[in-house]
C-alpha cells in the first residue's frame, strides 16, 4: 500500500511543478505586436470583431485606406478625431465607421453589410 509520507511527497512535487509552470507562464509571454490583430468596438447595437491582417494581407489594404488622416506620418486610431456625437465639421465615430466600412464593402462588392452581419457579438 501506499504510504501517507508517499503522499505527501507526490503532492509536494505536484505543487512545485504547478507553481514552476506558472511562473515560466507568466515570464516568458509572447511579446506584444506592433500593430494590433483584432480589434473589438464595443457600441450599443452590438461588439463588431475587427481583424487588421484579414484586412490588410487578404485583400491588399494599406493603412492610408482607412487612417485617412494622415499628417506626419503616424496613424491615429478613429476617436482622436471621431466623438461619440458628431457635428457638422466631423462626422460621429458610428458615422464614419458606417461610411469607410460600408462604403468599401459596397465599392468591392465583398464584406458584410447588413447590421447583424458585423454586430453580431
């Protein structure tokens, strides 16, 4: 039969190597991209899942395509510019996610766009 101090010792050793992969988990995580692969926006019809790689490798789109506006080289992300609540000037953040999105998608004739296509989350 199996000893109480046989046990122990299994248990000990089953601690160590949980509390070592763990610890080599948490030290050695892949380094974060440069650029982000999927983003989520969150809005109230419903969380649209967006992939920058579909985007930019499966079809050929460049950055300048949907970062319109560039003006010392850096992208900036939509809400620097684009509010919650737009006005006459500028165009709110759903407006213009509508328009670029929708817009390219009809121009292609490829990609989602009926409402529950992309809000589906």
């Amino acid at each position: 039969m199996t000893s109480q101090r046989d046990l122990k010792v299994a248990l000990l050793i089953m601690i160590v190597l949980l509390v070592t992969g763990i610890v080599c988990y948490a030290s050695f995580s892949s380094p974060t991209p440069d650029n982000p692969v999927r983003l989520m926006f969150q809005n109230q019809a419903g969380k649209v899942l967006f992939t920058h790689v579909m985007h930019t490798d499966s079809y050929s789109i460049e950055c300048l395509d949907c970062h319109h506006n560039i003006e010392d080289d850096d992208t900036y992300n939509c809400s620097e510019c684009h509010e919650e609540t737009g006005d006459e000037d500028l165009p709110s953040r759903a407006d213009a996610f509508h328009d670029q999105c929708m817009g390219c998608h009809e121009d292609y004739g490829a990609g989602p766009v009926e409402c529950n296509s992309c809000h589906a989350l």
